[in-house]
C-alpha cells in the first residue's frame, strides 16, 4: 500500500473516533493497536505493548508531575494575588497601568504554574472586576490577561513543552530554556501594544492617581512577595541552566520552593495540598496517557511507510524549505482553531518533526515556533480553552463577542513573535548554547 493511503486510512480512523466523541488518547491507542495488527499480527501486536510499557517507565518523565504540582499549589494555596499587588505598586502611573499588571502579572505566574486555565482564573478574578470599576473598557480589560494567560503552557515550567519534546524526541533541558527569552519577548510586544494604544486612545484605560505608595513600600513589596517567587524560578530553571541539576531534579525543587513559600505565607495546610495533589495526580495521568498513545502511534507511522513517505515528498517539492515552514506554521494555526493543544501534537509532531530536521531546522528552534503556535490556539475561536475560562471569570454581562474582540490584538501580538522568532533563531537559541550539560 502506497504511504499517502496508509496515511489517510491512520487519519480517518482517528477523526472518525474523535467524532464520535471518544478521548483523544484512546483515540490513538485504537488507531495504533488495530493499525500494528494489521501491518504486523501477532507481533505487531506485541511490539505495541512493549512500545506502551517503555514509553512510560522513564526517568525522563518526572517533571510532568512535578511541574504540575507547583502550579496547583500555586493555584489552591491562593499566593498569587499577594504578588499581583505587589506589582502594581510598582507600576506607577504608565499608561494603561492596571493592563500592564495582568500582563507582568501573567507572565510572572507563567513561570510558576505552567497551566494556562489557573493563570486566566487568577488574573480574571483579581484583576477585571478592578480594572472595569476604574473604568477600563472591556478590550482593555480582558484582553492583556487573555494574552498573557496563555504563555503558562509557554513559559516553563510547562508541561506541554515536555510532552512537546518528548513527542518530538527534542532534549528537554534545552526546549524548557530556549523558551525562557521568547516568552519574555512576547510579553515585551504585548506590553509595548498596551503603552501605545493607551497612550493614543486615553479612554481605553483612564489614569488615575496612586496616593501613599513611597519607595519604602514598593520596595517591602518586592522583597516580600516577588523576590522570593524569582527565587523560586531559579530553583526551577537556573539550576538547570547552570548545569546544577537535570530537568527533574530542577522541577523537585521547584515544587519545594512553592511549599516553602506556602508556609511562609501561612497559605499552607491540608486542605491545599490534598486539593493539588488530586489535581496534579489527575492532569499528569492524562499527560502520560497522551504520552504512551503518541509512542504506539508514532511507532505505528514508521512501520506502515508513511512517515517516510511524507517525507520525502516533502523534500521533493520544488520549493524553498522556508516556504514548508510557512506553510506548516499556517496548518498549524488552523488546527488550533478546533483541536486542544495534544491533539495537535499527536497527530503532527511525528510527521513534521522529521520533516523539519530534513529541511535542515533546529529541532529545538522548531519546537519553541511549534509551541508558540499551540499557545495561540488557546486563545483563538472558536474553541480556544481560555476564551471559555474568561467567560467563567467576567464579570456579568460581558459575551463571548466581546470576549473574542479582545483576544485579537494579543493573537496578533503572539504573529509578531513568531516572525521574529523565526526571523532570528538565536532568540530561542542563545541560551541553550549557555547551557553547562544536556537535558
């Protein structure tokens, strides 16, 4: 059977279970157990249950559940509205100076969570209700936490840049780094917009006057709630950086850094750690499963040709291997407007991957545009998760009209990015080339 029919027949069985509403892991497990039986029998049938066994029995693994962790405890423990105060009162009176807190806000607890729908909640319900009562309009309200929100499945630690470079076979130590600067470039641009927007369109985000914030009190602010979180961060990837410590041993002590924090804070107790351990158990299962159905999966791809065979028709086409990426990066964008983020990854990654190293791209590089691009289908409808948190989060009134509006200009601001990013690749790669020992 020539590879494009095997690949359609792998496709369609796929779609047709999704339709039917079956989950996206078992989805794959289906397709790849039927598929190795038919290409292989019995033995193929064998090879898959090995495939299964190993693909989860790795040390590798580790930081998934320890990075969730963090962000629960994060979440459950309630430390972040202490931080988001902290911030803005070290903002001053810029321009749209409340927007600007839900984006250095949002991009602070992207560093600490790693969970896109906890760091929309967060923002949403600390910082909207504030932000409309000073009359904020509700672009300028909603959407800086749309936009920022988001960059929690970017920034690391992530877990979906885990799963991403487990999938795509990327080293883990190098994707969670290289994504340290871009995410920080994208908040960059994102605030840059917020500036000159409120600034050109003063009624956007009325000024108001800040009274009885001295430079004492900014500066107990930032000694008290954001220093120990940057602290925390370095536990989390500045060992790693500087070669300290492996990707999990990194995410060990980041988790035990945010316990410590808890109970600084007096945040800490039973309640909170049950509730972010059930949490975490719960989401890293259902990681792992996406995990162990993207190894069969993958697996079965390279035994019925087709992944080679994709392959090299890539590399046939008369075209500029940027014109491919281009055009990968627009799939890419389609996809995410009606499939979650594993999916995607499930069904792309073991295609375009070997693909994108033929071509002649940084695997790491390709991983960084890869998931810049799953942090934008979060938010882009019709199906993006975080449009639906926010709805949860809004004050009354506000519609899911209203709510899409305002995630276009920080959509736009994430393509900004990946022009640049894509432009200049030693955005993503100057820091993994710092790096003292692989991940």
């Amino acid at each position: 059977m020539e590879w494009y029919w095997a690949l359609a027949l792998i496709f369609g069985g796929f779609f047709f279970l999704f339709a039917l509403g079956m989950p996206v892991a078992f989805c794959f497990i289906l397709v790849s157990v039927i598929g190795s039986f038919w290409l292989g029998g019995e033995m193929g049938l064998r090879q898959i249950a090995y495939n299964i066994f190993t693909s989860i029995t790795t040390f590798s693994f580790v930081p998934v559940p320890m990075f969730l962790l963090m962000g629960e405890i994060m979440f459950q423990s309630g430390i972040a509205p202490n931080m988001l105060d902290a911030v803005d009162k070290c903002m001053g009176r810029m321009p749209g100076r409340l927007a600007l807190v839900a984006i250095a806000g949002g991009t602070a607890l992207s560093f600490l969570t790693g969970v896109t729908v906890a760091s929309i909640a967060i923002l949403g319900r600390n910082l909207v209700p504030e932000m409309q009562r000073r009359g904020y309009s509700k672009s300028m309200s909603i959407g800086p936490i749309l936009g920022s929100g988001p960059l929690a499945m970017f920034i690391p630690p992530s877990a979906q840049a885990i799963l991403l470079g487990v999938i795509g076979a990327i080293s883990i130590g190098a994707l969670l780094i290289a994504l340290v600067i871009p995410g920080l470039v994208i908040a960059a641009i994102m605030g840059a917009y917020v500036i000159i927007r409120c600034w050109l369109q003063p009624n956007q985000a009325p000024s108001y006057d800040v009274t009885g914030v001295t430079l004492r009190i900014k500066l107990m602010a930032v000694v008290r709630y954001i220093l120990p979180l940057i602290l925390v961060i370095f536990m989390v990837l500045g060992v790693i950086l500087l070669g300290i410590t492996t990707p999990s041993e990194g995410a060990a002590t980041g988790v035990l850094g945010v316990i410590l924090l808890a109970a600084i804070y007096g945040k800490l107790n039973w309640k909170v750690m049950k509730a972010s351990f059930f949490s975490a158990t719960e989401s890293s299962i259902f990681i792992l499963m996406i995990i162990l159905a993207a190894t069969s999966y993958s697996q079965m791809l390279a035994f019925s040709g087709a992944s080679g065979g994709l392959v090299e028709w890539v590399l046939s086409l008369p075209v500029s291997p940027w014109i491919v990426l281009i055009n990968i990066q627009i799939l890419l964008l389609i996809l995410g407007c009606f499939m979650p983020p594993s999916a995607i990854m499930l069904i792309t990654l073991p295609l375009l991957m070997p693909v994108a190293i033929k071509l002649g791209f940084n695997p790491v590089w390709f991983g960084v545009i890869y998931l810049l691009n799953m942090e934008i289908g979060q938010i882009t409808p019709p199906y993006g998760v975080g449009l639906f948190m926010m709805k949860q989060v809004a004050p009354p009134g506000t519609t899911m009209g209203d709510i899409i509006r305002a995630a276009v200009p920080f959509i736009i601001c994430d393509l900004i990015t990946m022009v640049i990013l894509m432009a200049f690749p030693q955005i993503s790669l100057w820091l993994p080339s710092m790096m003292r020992m692989g991940g």
